[in-house]
C-alpha cells in the first residue's frame, strides 16, 4: 500500500472570509469558530490580521490561547509595525505561523506598491527573516501570484526559502486563472526553483470565476500540499476556496490525489452552521455538501434509485459530513440523555458528570428563551463554559 501525502488545511475563515463586506466577527466570535475548526482537526487556523484593528489583534491572541491541536497563524504585510503585531499577538500559541505577504503582479507593483521588482524582492526577504525572529513556522506569498511573471516569481520565491520561510503560498488573487494553467504554474514552480523541496506548495484560490476549488485541486494535483479554504467559501468578492468541497472532492476521488487530509468530516455541517450563524451569510440550499438540498431528491427516478441503494444518486453519505439523518430537535422538553447524545454526536466531549450538569442547566435556561436549539448554540454554551474553566 503506498502511503499518501499529508494534504494540509489552511483555513482562513477568521481572516480572509471575514474580509467579506458585512461578515466581520467579534473576537468571542472567532473563538468559538477556531474551536470549531480544531474539532474539525483543520491543521492550520488564520484568526486574522493583527495590525488592521486592536480588536482583530485581540482575536488572535485569544484564539492563540483557546486553541491547542491546530497552529494559529496571524496575516502580516511585508512592514515591521505588522511583523511585529503578528509576533506579539501569536505569544500565547502552541504553534504559531506567520503569514507575511507582499504583492509580485506588475500592475500591483507599479500602480499600487509603487516599487520596483527588485525592491519588492528585498523587502519580502527581509519580511521573512524579521518574521523568523518571532517563529520557524514562516509562510510568504507573493500576492496575485496568479498574474505574475514566472521568471520574478522564481526569483522572490527562491530567495525568500533562503531566508527561512518554509511554506510558499500562491495566491490566485483575483480568481483570473483557470484551472489548467494554475496547476502548469504550481508544476513549473516546483520544476524551476532549485530549492523549491525545501518547502511547502500552498495555493490560496479566489471565486471571481466560479473556479476557486477547481483551481486549488488542480494546484494539489500537481503537487501543492497545502489548501486555504473557507467554510462555505466566504470570502473578499466572490469568496475563496470552500473547504467542505476540498476536503469532500479529495476524500471522494482518492483515486486521483496522491494525498490526502486527516480533518474528521463530520463536522462538516456544525462548521458550516456555526459560520452562517454568527456572519448572517446563508448558504443557498443548492450548495455542495453543505446546501440544505445537496442529499436531497425530489423526482420520483431519483426516490426510486435511492430507495433501492443510495449510491445510485449519491458519491457520498450525508452522514459522513455531519447530516444526521433522524435529527432530534432539541428544546425545553428535551432530557438530558438527548442532550449529552446530541455532544457526542457533535464530537464534544465534556470531561465530568458535574460538566455535563452545568452545561445542561445552562442549556435548559437557553431552552426557556429560544424555541429551538441549535448545533451552534450548544457550541456556544460548550465553549463558553470552556472560557469560564
Ligand atoms: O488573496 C490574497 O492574495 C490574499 C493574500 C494575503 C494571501 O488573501
Ligand atoms: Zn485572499
């Protein structure tokens, strides 16, 4: 049996996705979604952009504190003032990354940077070995890689492994690739830069086309083995790169990836729920894996087929991404029996009996006030009772 790849995921909901206008999150907000993601065994959390407000730097030093399976990673520009933030607001982690970028694109160095190529190469150099002060983990992406010329973008990646950042993310910026040439780009990456196995391939893929995880699987077939993603795809725009359907296409096809991911799918659904809870961002009921309609069918063929066996009309089991199929509706009414399967179902674990009872007076006191609740209000009363220990 050959043994696969580690495909890693890079989940930059607390980031990149609160970039989308109107989906901004406070930093208790962000804490219950990274807890999420580390239930999920997502191996990499962007919580956010510590120099853009007091209260993102916040957030990232409290998710830094409340997460430990997974690293935190803080977003930085190629500035000291933003290195340093990143650094300091990442103190607390037990595994911290920083993310430091700088664009590579000709019109967003001359229109926007107002530099020159060879000053852009110095100073993402000197970014990565300032960032190094504060950690090892040190990602650099040239930003709008997807629209840069190959040569310079060798060059800066080239000299940028040199100067000890160990992950490369390639960013599609402005979603303008299309997914054959992206994987050629990430193929002639690897092939080009002389010390390109010295680090990881990231690809970073925006939706403007409609190709955002069409692109970041082309990119992983030709050997990028990490992905950032979002949960439900929010993101700047049109959104970045859904995790659920990353992580569902590679587990579902592993016959043509050569890696693969050790996130626990079924939780899936709480993720998905918990984000279009706290943003307000519905999902439309035709979404992949997650829409309310995705293990849904309506015309009688269909019925017929997937009463007789499911694999008929369908290449994965709800099940496996957290649909339960006889879901329990959980109120006032409901006991304790219900509520404590319900967490084990949701994959929480609550460590004593005296746990489990203040969480569920907790929840009763809830259940008074609120008709229905839901996966994303027991997370809420779970990690709350989590900030309180
Ligand atoms: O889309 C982009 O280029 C980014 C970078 C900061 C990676 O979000
Ligand atoms: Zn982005």
């Amino acid at each position: 049996m050959t043994v696969k790849d580690h495909l890693i995921i890079f989940d930059t909901t607390l980031r990149d996705g609160e970039q989308s206008p109107g989906a901004s999150m406070t930093r208790d907000e962000k804490v219950r979604i990274a807890k999420a993601l580390e239930r999920m065994r997502v191996d990499v959390i962007e919580a956010g952009f510590p120099i853009a407000s007091p209260g993102d730097f916040e957030a990232v030093k409290a998710v830094a504190a409340a997460v430990k399976e997974s690293r935190v990673c803080g977003l930085a520009r190629a500035l000291d003032k933003d290195l340093d933030r990143a650094g300091e607001a990442l103190k607390g982690a037990n595994a911290g990354r920083i993310h430091t970028f700088i664009a590579t694109s000709p019109i967003h160095m001359e229109k926007k940077l107002r530099m020159s190529p060879d000053q852009v190469l110095e100073q993402a150099v000197y970014a990565v070995k300032r960032a190094r002060r504060y950690t090892d983990d040190v990602e650099f992406s040239p930003e709008d890689a997807g629209r840069s010329d190959l040569d310079f973008l060798c060059r800066v990646l080239e000299a940028v492994i040199d100067a000890g950042a160990s992950t490369l993310n390639i960013p599609d910026t402005v979603g303008y690739n299309i997914p054959d040439q992206f994987g050629s780009l990430i193929a002639n990456l690897r092939e080009r830069i002389p010390n390109s196995d010295k680090a990881i391939f990231s690809v970073h893929c925006h939706n403007d086309l409609g190709l955002a995880v069409a692109n970041s699987l082309a990119a992983v077939r030709n050997g990028a083995r990490q992905v950032e993603c979002t949960i439900n795809g929010l993101g700047e725009r049109a959104g970045n790169a859904a995790l659920e359907e990353i992580v569902m296409t590679v587990r579902t096809r592993q016959d043509l990836f050569e890696c693969e991911t050790t996130l626990d799918t079924t939780q899936i659904m709480n993720c998905s729920r918990l984000v279009s809870g706290i943003t307000g961002f519905a999902v439309q009921p035709n979404k992949a894996v997650v829409g309310a309609n995705a293990f849904a069918h309506e015309s009688g063929i269909h019925q017929d087929g997937v009463l007789k066996n499911r694999e008929t009309y369908e290449i994965m089991r709800a099940q496996d991404v957290g649909w339960s199929e006889n879901r329990m509706v959980l109120g006032k009414h409901s006991g304790r029996n219900a509520f404590r399967a319900r967490l084990q179902e949701l994959g929480i674990e609550l460590g004593s009996e005296e746990e489990l009872n203040s969480t569920f007076s907790r929840f009763k006191d809830l259940a008074d006030k609120k008709h229905e609740i839901f996966d994303e209000d027991l997370q809420a009363l779970v990690t709350d009772t989590t900030l309180d220990a």
